[in-house]
C-alpha cells in the first residue's frame, strides 16, 4: 500500500439548491471557466472569493458559450457545512465483559439488614438445603417457558425436569453447563416437612424419602450422569442402569454437608482424600409447576420459580438476567415482577443481588456501560432481517423502568431505555413525567427538557446499534408530545405550545391502545410500538377527503393538532451507517422538514427546476447529453446512494424526459393536495418512491427535499417516509389513546 493517508469517510449533503442538482454540469463548467479566466497563480483563491458568482442558464443549451446570470447564495456550490465526516459515538468507560465488582462483595452477615424478606426466605432455604436450582441454556428459555405456562381457562401445567440440590451456602458444587451456554437459572422451592406435624414417633426426614419415591421423584449423587433424556423408556420407566444407582434425598443431603465441612468425601461412589475444590453436580427428577392454590407437592408440582440467578458478575450476564427475569414476568404473570435474584459461585457462594445493588447497577447502565443487545437475538431482529419469535422474546425482555425511576434522572432512564430496552408504558410514562417537570420551569409543559430526554435515549440506541428501540423512541415521543400540544383554537401557552388538559384512562392522560400504534394508512393494528418489521403505507383505512375538504379542516376544525416539536439528530445520523437507525433517524429528519416549512418551499423550488430542464430537454439532444455526463461524474464524486449508474440510452431517446415529467407532476399535485402537516404529502412521496425503477437524479431530488444525505436509497427513504407516517397519525389524531 501507499504511504498515502486513507480519506476519512463522509456524508456529503445534497446541495442546498435544487437548481444545482438539476444543473450541476453547466454549473460545474462555468464556474471551471471563471476559475481559468478570472484566476492568475497565488491570486487565485482571493479572485474566487471576491467576485460574483454566476450560474448558467439552461434555456441556452450550447455549453461552450453559456448565458450567465447572478446565482444567489443558495444556489452555489456545496460549502464545507455541506461534508461532513462519519465519526461514531464516543466509546464509554465500560464493556460487556467488565465485572460488577459491589455483587463480587456482597458479604452475607455484613449486608444482611439490606435484605428483603423474600430474600432472606430464599437464603434461609438454600442453607438448609430445601431449594433446587435448574440452568437454562438460552436456546431453550422459551420452550421452557412454554412449558410452564398455563393456557387461558386451563389447569396450570406441570412437567418433570432435571435439577441440583447444592450444599449449604451454595458452595463447592458447580451448576449443569458451561457458564457461556447455561448463564442463568432458576430457583424451586422443595416442599417442607415438620416433625411437629407428625408427632414423635414420626421423622419428617422419612416421611419426605417416602413421598419422593412415590412420587416418581429420582435422586442421583454428585458425579453420576444420569442423562434422563436418554435412559427413560417409552412408559416412564429408567432404564441403562439409572434406577438402581438412585439414592434417597436424605442422602444427598448427606453427601452435600459432607463437601463443605469434612476434608474427605465420596463423589461418583469414590473416596476422595483431600477433597476437590469443585465437586460435579447431582440430580434431581422432580416435578415443577403445578396448580399454585394447591399445596406444593412431590407428586402435583413444586409450583414456579421462586428466584433467579446468575453464574458471573459480567455486565453481560447480570444485563441477561435482568431481562431473563422480564421474559419470565411477561410469559408467567406480573408476580414473579418482584422474583429474588442471586449470584451463585462454587468458590463464591451465594451472594444476594439485593434492591440496592439493583439501582446501583443500573446507575452503571445509564452513565458507564456501553449499552449492547442481547447477542443471541441481535441478529435475527435487524431491520429486513427478522424473525416473530425472536421479536417476541425482544419484547419480553424489555426492563421495567417504574421500580428505579425515583433513583434516575430522566435522562438516565432515557438511555437505559434506548440502550438496551425499556417496555412501552414505563417508556410513555417517563415521557409524560418529563413534560410535565416543572422545577425549573415556571410552565407545566417542558418540551424542550423532553426532547433532551428522548436524545439521550437515541444516543443511547444509536452505541447499541438498536433499530426497534429508537423507533420505539421516536414513536411515543410523537405520542406523548402530540397529545400535549395545542389545538388549532387552543389559548393557553405552553413554552411556545398550548397545554390540551384531558382525563383519560391510562398512563398520566396515555393509554397505549392498538389504535395508538396502528399504522396510518393500511389499517392493521400493532400490539406495540416495538412488535412490527416494518410501518407501512398500503391503503387508506379511512375515509379518502379531497384537497378542499383536507383544507377546510385544517383550516377550521379546533381538533386538529401539529406535527410533534422535532427532534435535532444530525449528530447521531453522522455517527452510524447502520440501515435501520438511518431509518428512524431520517423519520425525525422528515418530521422536521414537516414541521419548520421547509419541504415546502424545497417541493416548489423542485418542481420549478425540473420543469426548466424539462424545457430545454425537449429542444436539444446536447442539452441532455450534457446532463447525463454531469450525472455520472456527480455519482462518482458524491458518491450518491442511487440504485444504478444512469443510463446513456435514457437521455439519447426521451426517457428521462418522461420520468422527470411525471415526478414533476406528482410533486405538484402534491403541492395542490396537502397541507403539509398530514400524511396526504408522505402517501405521496411514498407513492412516487414505490413507482421508481432506476432513480438518479430524482433520487437525490428526493433526498434534497427531506434534508436526508446522499447515504439514503429508495429503501431508506421509503423507510423514513412510512415511520414519520405513523408519527403523524398519532399526531394529528386526536382520539384518546
């Protein structure tokens, strides 16, 4: 390779006139010509600098001797405003692979004030050996899940698995599973026996030997591979071996006390001298889940998880297990919302990841951990890539943010949500907190500190390259900001916006409903903001309003609200090349241009200069040669995201008259037939987007009147164009939602 520097990579903006992109080759040449007349040695750059620049009139179509005219600021060559180069986010101080080092010094006598009663119930079970714990590979979450979950108006389900019962503190014995593959698991809590309950003459200890061996329940010392799935006949029955080399849970017991307080022991039937600083795990076949308003039982089911836990302090795998624990709560009800949750290590033992802990890490989360999706689904949720299961499990590992919003600022929360997934409601209802946060306003509407707040979230999307998230972002910000906006015939001042008071049900004034979130023109409803592949623009549901009748309402009706404020992204659009943020980034981008006028004014200026090239394109075959050689050169020099290189033939024969005349004329009737501030002008771009088989020139156009860089495609765009779509139907709906 060259000793030469590698070019840093750019964004180069569409010039900031449309004549420009219609023009540039003449453009191009004349201000080449300027340069070689005007321009003598070191006087050069001082010539171009001092003197007027002109552009070329496209009714000559002769270029060796162009007619010039002034050409106002506007319409000069790209600045260096205009290029910009890519540079991504600023990397935090922490990664995935870090280590929580407050849950590696958790000490159990030290802390155990700061402890639940739950967690102090599940401590006291694990030290008398009355608990059970079961990895989970996380391939298989869902399947067990599904098992566990009953059906609606059905009996509870409950189904036979394999567990360890670990020594007191949860020492010495190692968990089933690599840690990479089995990361987390659950915690089941055996039934208990008293020796009250069956007078003296009678040992619980027996008593509960004889219900597990009745109860088909089958027990295994440490260092026996049981392997279950492989010697259970097709009647229930072991085979291979496996029911003479049971023993009872007396023993096991036994053996586990043996481990952590004697120096000799057996494992796998052998006297170990010295011991070992791990021993392998036993087994236990037993029956989980079950009917919980019964008495849990060996034989009915030792009822659901009564805590979780994790096998490493990494950021990773407490990040897993606290969306682990949202996937339980989300398929198994909201009462495992509050489920314990525990670090457990041979050499370790058992540490509690207690409340405190909880917020501290979160804390973390927010403001030091570069935030990251989970890996094993990351790749099957990409925008254009997914999968309905995998965006199901998406969903269910979303964080419940309302037990740790008193211990975050919003912004904090903002970036938890964006980095790594908040649900929709805890999400809408930090949003509503955040307008109506008035301690350093006087005004009960802060919109401004709201898009602060809903930045932080894309910042926080955009580190971990998270589509769903940041289009659940931009969505219930729409959503919330919308519904505190002023009707057309509001009075009351908000911070520049009017506050529009209502009682509804649902989250302070929201109720995230399926007409919330349905997409605008098609009809179909989403259960969520987050659950879609896509927004799409198909059909209109409802009623088609002509021009004058969309005028009129907007001109007279009270109901009728404005776009959301909009968000500034342009910083996060130069940090990522990533497709789908391009996406939901150029949605907020179009929902600017929306809102500020100026798609507007960039349609009109549009359409008045295709129609000028138009002219002149019919009179002059050289006149479009021209065109077609300035073309090619700019998608060289600009790099433009066209779909192909435009095509000679075209611009020899009359096709690309015919297709800058037709975009022409959709663009106008666009003009004619909207207002701006409705999905009537989105429907159609959209429609001419859709329509275009080989766009150039038209493609930058359309990049040029959204304010979208040259990076957008016909995907992107369209893309764009059907999220703002949805961001605008909740907008401009004025339904209670």
């Amino acid at each position: 390779m060259g000793g030469g520097e590698i070019e840093e990579p750019t964004v180069i903006y569409r010039d900031t006139s449309a004549r420009n992109i219609v023009f540039r080759d003449q453009l191009r040449r004349q201000q080449k010509k300027l340069k070689e007349t005007d321009c003598d040695g070191d006087d050069c750059d001082d010539m171009s600098r001092s003197s007027p620049t002109f552009s070329v009139s496209p009714m000559d179509s002769n270029p060796t001797s162009p007619l010039l005219i002034p050409m106002s600021s506007a319409e000069r060559s790209p600045s260096s405003r205009d290029k910009v180069t890519i540079s991504t986010l600023p990397m935090l101080d922490l990664n995935h692979n870090g280590q929580f080092q407050p849950l590696l010094d958790f000490d159990m006598e030290r802390d155990a004030g700061s402890l639940t009663e739950e967690e102090r119930a599940v401590v006291r079970l694990f030290n008398e050996q009355k608990a059970v714990v079961k990895t989970i590979k996380r391939a298989d979450v869902g399947d067990f899940l599904g098992r566990l979950k009953s059906e609606a108006g059905l009996e509870p389900k409950s189904f036979r698995t394999s567990v360890s019962l670990l020594p007191p503190g949860c020492k010495k014995m190692k968990c089933f599973g690599s840690v990479n593959q089995y990361s987390t698991g659950v915690v089941f809590a055996l039934p208990e026996y008293c020796d009250d309950a069956y007078g003296k003459d009678v040992d619980a200890t027996s008593v509960e030997d004889d219900d597990v061996v009745s109860s088909r329940t089958w027990c295994w010392p440490s260092g026996y591979a049981a392997k279950t799935e492989f010697n259970i006949d097709d009647y229930g029955n072991l085979i291979n071996g496996r029911f003479e080399a049971q023993v009872k849970l007396s023993k096991l017991r036994a053996l586990n006390e043996s481990y952590v307080n004697e120096t000799d022991y057996v494992v796998g039937g052998r006297l170990i001298k010295g011991g070992l600083s791990e021993v392998p795990y036993n087994e236990m076949y037993v029956r989980v889940g079950g009917d919980t308003r019964a008495k849990s039982s060996y034989k009915t089911g030792i009822h659901l998880p009564i805590a979780m836990f994790c096998r490493s302090v990494s950021y990773k795998e407490i990040v897993a297990l606290l969306r682990s624990r949202a996937r339980f709560c989300s398929n198994l009800g909201e009462q495992l919302e509050n489920i314990p949750l525990f670090f457990i290590n041979p050499e370790k033992g058992l540490k509690v990841f207690t409340t405190e802990l909880q917020e501290k890490f979160y804390k973390v989360m927010a403001n030091e951990l570069n935030p990251f999706q989970n890996l094993q689904i990351k790749h099957k949720t990409m925008m254009g890539s997914t999968s309905k299961i995998h965006l199901d499990q998406k969903h269910d590992e979303l964080l419940e943010l309302s037990k740790i919003r008193s211990k975050l600022t919003y912004e904090e929360c903002a970036s938890i949500a964006g980095g790594f997934g908040a649900t929709d409601d805890s999400v809408a209802k930090l949003f509503m907190d955040a307008l109506h946060d008035n301690t350093n306003s006087d005004s009960t509407c802060n919109i401004s500190r709201l898009q602060n707040v809903v930045n932080e979230g894309l910042v926080a999307a955009v580190r971990s390259s998270d589509f769903h998230t940041s289009r659940q972002l931009l969505i219930l910000y729409s959503l919330v900001a919308s519904r505190n906006l002023p009707t057309r015939e509001a009075e009351d001042d908000c911070e520049g916006h009017n506050v529009v008071s209502k009682t509804v049900d649902g989250i302070n004034g929201i109720k995230i409903s399926e007409s919330a979130t349905s997409s605008p023109i098609d009809g179909n409803h989403l259960t969520s903001p987050l659950i879609v592949e896509r927004d799409t623009i198909a059909n209109v549901s409802t009623v088609e309003l002509s021009s004058e009748e969309e005028k009129y309402l907007a001109q007279s009706s009270p109901l009728r609200r404005p776009p959301p404020p909009p968000l500034d992204t342009d910083r996060l659009r130069y940090a990522t090349n990533s497709d789908g943020l391009l996406a939901v980034l150029g949605a907020a981008e179009v929902l600017k241009c929306l809102q500020d006028g100026s798609a507007k004014k960039r349609v009109e200026e549009t359409v008045e200069s295709i129609e000028e090239w138009i002219s002149n394109g019919e009179q002059s075959i050289s006149f479009r040669l021209t065109s077609w050689y300035g073309q090619r050169v700019a998608q060289g020099d600009l790099k433009i995201a066209s779909e192909e290189m435009t095509s000679i033939g075209a611009f020899i024969g009359t096709k690309a008259i015919s297709n800058r005349k037709a975009f022409s004329e959709r663009l106008a009737k666009a003009i004619d037939a909207t207002n701006f501030n409705s999905i009537r002008f989105l429907k159609a771009i959209h429609s001419i987007i859709t329509s275009m088989h080989s766009p150039c020139l038209r493609l930058e156009l359309l990049q040029y009147i959204l304010g979208l860089d040259n990076r957008y495609s016909v995907a992107h765009i369209e893309r764009s164009v059907e999220l703002a779509a949805t961001c605008i139907n909740i907008s401009l709906d004025d339904n209670e939602v």
